[in-house]
C-alpha cells in the first residue's frame, strides 16, 4: 500500500495538484484515453496517486491504482539498468564493439540509395559499439519506421517473436509467414543481415538495439533475459507486477488496450483474449514488459536514488549519473526524436532534448517547451506510458494509459505541465 504524504511537506501546492486530474479527466471526458494512473513523488514521498476513468471500457471495469498496463518501450530503462549491472562487473565496455560479443556484426553494410532490388549499400566505416546501442545511434531500426530499410524489416519480419502475440486481429501486428526465431541469438544473426540505415554513431534512430541489448545481458549473464530481470531486479525491488506475461490470477487487473477513432477509441486488445497471457517467443528488452505505476515506481526511485532502494544497492551512484547523462555528441537527438514522435503523431518539432542509456535527457528545458529541470531523464512507451526522474528536484513522475500509438494526444507534455506548475519551494 503506497502512503500518501501532504503535498506541502515536500514543497508542492495540494490545491495545484489537482490539475492533474482534471488534465486527464479532460482527456478521458473527451474520449481520447480510457483512463489513467497518475503519480508523482518527491524526496521519496508520494504525493500524488490517483486513478481516472476506465480500465476496460467494454466490461465498465474502473481504472485502478494497481491496473496492470503494457508499458512497452518503457521497459527500455529497464533493459539498460540490467545492462549497467554487467558493466559495472566488468563484463564489458561501452567502447565495446557489439560484434566482439556477436560476430555476425562484424561486416556490416549500410544503406545508401534506392529501394528493392535496387537497393545501395556500402561497407561500414566502424564497428557498432554498445554504447551506440544504448542510445539509438548504431544503424539499426524498426519496422514501422519510414524508408527502404524499415520496409525491409516488414518484408523480413525481423521483429517477428519480439513481444506477445495480441488478441486476434488486433493492435498493430500481422500474421507471418516465416517461422519463429527459437532464441535471441538466432534472431541476432537474422538482424545483422539487414543494412544499417546508416553509419554507426552518425545519427539518432529509434531501434531494435535494446533487443539486442537483451540477448548480449543473456551472453554475458549465463542466464534467460526474463531471469536476469526477475533475479537482479524485479524480485529484490518487490516488482511482483511486472514481467513478460499477465497471469491468469491477475488477469481481473490487467487493462484493455485502445486505439484513437474519430471522437472515440477501439479496442485493440482485450484482456481476455490477449497474447500477454501465454509467455513470448523472445523476451524483449525493448519492449515485453507488463507493469503497474506501484511497481515502476521502485525501479524510479532506484533510478533518483542513484542506484540505491531501501538498503539495497543496485547500481554505483556514478554509473546511474553516467546512464542519465546526455550521451550525444555531435549528432543531435532532436531529429530523430522529431522524426519519431512526429510519425507516432504529435506535430511539434523536437528541441533541447539528448539521450542517454536507453532513455532522453533534457538539455534545454526552455526549447524543450515545458517547465522541467535540466537533465530530466525519462521514456515512455507505445501505448501512451511515460515516466521521468529529476534529479535537481528529487522528483519523480509515472503516468500510464493505453492508447496506441503514443504521441496520438499529449498525455506525457500535460502530465508534466501539471507536475511542475505545481511546485511551490
């Protein structure tokens, strides 16, 4: 049971507070969103968690602080603090080409023009770091990204097995026709035959890295991805919500999940019926998990604690400083987070934003648009989840829904309007 703690103890205005209700009250009256959970907690007190609306409108189910939510690529923090646990045994370097671990990596080519049959490519001119994979700038991509090469991971089904399998006919996936990858390393091999979209380390592109990212914490682990996180994380911290399936005693808890209609939603994935009930074909770092706000909250507070939660280290505190710092050199984050939250639906153009281990880091709150502090570290995921840490306020935010895609309505921008104009000291 999370304990609330007066707003005014820890420097925020109640009466200010509510504006993030009504934020979202706004969003669900107007049938935009289900429903939400809200959180935020500053110098480790919660003084803000609230449910509003629905968690399965078909079945007049009420939204719950304890709903169970597809956090998606926000399990990509996740994967980069288990990949931290391993650097910091010296398993590894960032400086580390992946194809060290990986030869298939090795060659790898990178596209340049045409499409097709047509198609261009040349040899790479360095080798993909972990570092790069941690941070979107290695070359690789997804498939619902635009262009030749995110054709070809459709074509290729490069990301068939990654995550579960939906209710029939829902979300965004298709049925296959290739066969399934038995294991991570397999689907590693697969991958590396598709050209980069472009050289290593030259530009900002939301990717599969963080898979790959999983099946190197199996490599160097000895262990399933799925048991890395449950022995090194999960289970320590009391995450007992958040793995790669929903049980079925759980199922009561677990959310439908929606997509935007003219002046509604449908439903895109019943509980019921919903792939999440039976395990993945491959566990993915880069977007697998299932959680609640309660549990993600424990993984936050690590995070702000600079590693440590309730007696327990995790991390050192200066590798957690490392994995929130902006890991961008001359290549900017703004464009390829412009590209990215653009497509998925938001219309505005990306500013002052970096990235770090798996997750944005705010350079600029003033170009970024919100009155948020320098060095904001957060993510989110597709179906409208987003977290942050801030470590200047000693502050942290959670705000889950489900609505496909993310982007679609500023659920995230709102939350975090609301957050800071509510901080009185």
């Amino acid at each position: 049971m999370i304990k609330i703690t007066k707003p005014e103890k820890v420097g925020f205005s109640t009466e200010k507070l509510e504006h993030i209700g009504e934020s979202m009250r706004s969003l669900i009256d107007a049938k935009k969103i289900p429903g939400t959970v809200t959180l935020v907690a500053r110098r480790g007190e919660v003084v803000h968690f609230e449910a509003n609306g629905m968690r399965d409108i078909e079945k007049g189910l009420a939204m719950e602080t304890d709903t169970i939510h597809r956090i998606y690529s926000q399990s990509k923090p996740v994967t980069g603090a288990a990949l931290m646990m391993l650097f910091e045994e010296g398993k590894f370097l960032m400086t580390d080409p992946i194809s060290k671990y990986f030869p298939e990596f090795a060659e790898m080519k990178v596209y340049t023009g045409g499409d097709g049959e047509s198609m261009t490519t040349e040899a790479a001119s360095s080798p993909i770091t972990i570092q790069q994979l941690a941070t979107h700038t290695s070359g690789l991509s997804y498939s619902f990204m635009p262009g030749p090469i995110g054709s070809m991971y459709v074509s290729e089904e490069v990301e068939r097995g990654l995550g579960n399998v939906p209710s029939a006919g829902g979300e965004f996936f298709t049925a296959g026709t290739k066969p399934p990858f038995n294991n991570l390393r397999e689907w590693t091999k697969a991958l590396a035959e598709i050209p980069l979209v472009a050289q290593p380390g030259t530009i900002w592109n939301y990717s599969v890295g963080m898979d790959v990212m999983g099946a190197l914490i199996e490599e160097l682990s000895g262990m399933s991805f799925g048991e890395f996180l449950e022995e090194r994380i999960f289970s320590p911290l009391g995450m007992e919500d958040t793995g790669f399936t929903v049980p079925d005693n759980k199922l009561d808890r677990f959310s439908a999940n929606y997509g935007p209609l003219p002046g509604n939603m449908m439903l895109m994935d019943d509980p019921e019926k919903s792939g999440y009930r039976t395990p993945p074909q491959l566990e993915s770092g880069g977007g697998g998990l299932v959680s609640t706000v309660g549990d993600y909250l424990k993984f936050a507070q690590m995070l702000l604690n600079k590693g440590e939660y309730e007696g327990k280290r995790y991390l050192g505190k200066k590798t957690v400083e490392f994995m929130t710092s902006n890991h961008m050199g001359s290549e900017s984050a703004d464009e390829g987070l412009t590209n990215l939250f653009n497509m998925l639906g938001s219309g505005y153009r990306v500013r002052g934003m970096g990235f770090g281990v798996t997750g944005s880091v705010v350079v600029n709150p003033a170009l970024s648009g919100l009155p948020v502090s320098e060095g904001v570290y957060s993510w989110g995921g597709a179906a409208s989840t987003h977290f942050w840490i801030d470590h200047k306020e000693d502050l942290i935010g959670i705000v889950h829904t489900q609505l496909l895609p993310d982007g679609t309505y500023p659920v995230r921008e709102l939350m975090q309007l609301a957050t800071y104009q509510a901080i009185i000291e």
